[in-house]
C-alpha cells in the first residue's frame, strides 16, 4: 500500500493534542493541577479567617466559586495552551522535513516515509503503538514522537485503519 498526502501545521497541531489527551502522564498532571488549585483556594479561604479575622463567608464563598470555576474550566485552558505553544513551535524553525508532501510505502517488513527532507525506513516491530481520532493515524516510533497520516488526504481511511490495525496488532 503507498499514501501521498500533505502534511500541514493542522496536523502537527491535532498530532500533539491527541497525545495529551491520550498520555497517562499528562491526565494524571492535568486531574492534580485541576484538582490541587481549589483546595488550595479553600485553604488560602480557612488562612484568611484564621490570620486575618475576617468572616468566614467573606472569603469562603470567592475562594470556593473560584475553585469550582477552576475545576471546570481548567482542562480546556491546558488543551488550548498546549495549541498554542505547539502554534508557536512550528513556528520558530524551519519545518520542511515535517510538514509539506509526503509519501509512505507500507511493505510486509515495514513502512518507508519520504519527505522533503530525506527518507526514513522503520520495521513494524519499531511501531511502539498505533493511535487513531477523527483527524489523523499516528504510528509512534517513540514515546513522545509518531508517524502523522491525515485522514483529510486519503480517499478510504476505513482501509488504511483495518490495514494498520492488523499490522501493528500482530507485531
């Protein structure tokens, strides 16, 4: 199976999100700030009351609704910040091996990538894992870093998820 696709700043962008919303390490950092900063709200509140000698209402009450906003608002916040940084990423340096034409050639040993920039060849026991959302395949080499095949660019993704599916599966 050969895929010819483009790969753009969209891509990279919807690869990293999909990885911090899929990362164990990153849920866990995400549920401790989201749950850490209301309970340090109610404490500064119950501080407040203590050192300071104001009614408890006075403070209990800001703190709280700030906590409880917080809580709700917090992993949207992080999701945003983690586009925007990796906006700004892209955006630094030269990217011409990331993004722009590619070319990916699925043989019984493995997978090539051509780019711009060089090619790259890796057997299907170098495919840590497989991940899959509505925008895109990632084939990760690593922990941190995977192969991008957006789906806008292929005509049946149905048989390209099968296909992967099956070869990662059986490594």
């Amino acid at each position: 199976m050969e895929l010819n696709y483009k790969l753009t700043e969209e891509d990279y962008i919807d690869f990293n999100l999909f990885h911090a919303k899929n990362s164990k390490a990153v849920k866990k950092q995400v549920t401790m700030q989201r749950v850490l900063v209301p309970v340090m709200y109610i404490i500064l509140a119950f501080l407040g009351l203590v050192f300071l000698d104001m009614p408890f209402l006075f403070l209990f009450i800001p703190f709280l609704l700030m906590g409880i906003l917080w809580f709700i608002f917090y992993p949207a916040y992080f999701y945003r910040l983690i586009k925007r940084n990796s906006t700004k990423m892209m955006r630094e340096g030269k990217n011409e091996g990331v993004l722009g034409a590619h070319k990916m050639i699925f043989t019984e040993d493995g997978l090539r990538e051509i780019s711009p920039k060089g090619e790259m060849s890796i057997s299907w026991s170098g495919i840590e894992s497989f991940g899959e959302d509505p925008s895109g395949f990632y084939l990760y080499n690593s922990g941190m870093s995977a192969l991008i095949i957006p789906k806008k660019e292929l005509g049946n993704s149905e048989e390209v998820s099968r296909f992967l599916d099956g070869k990662i599966k059986s490594i």
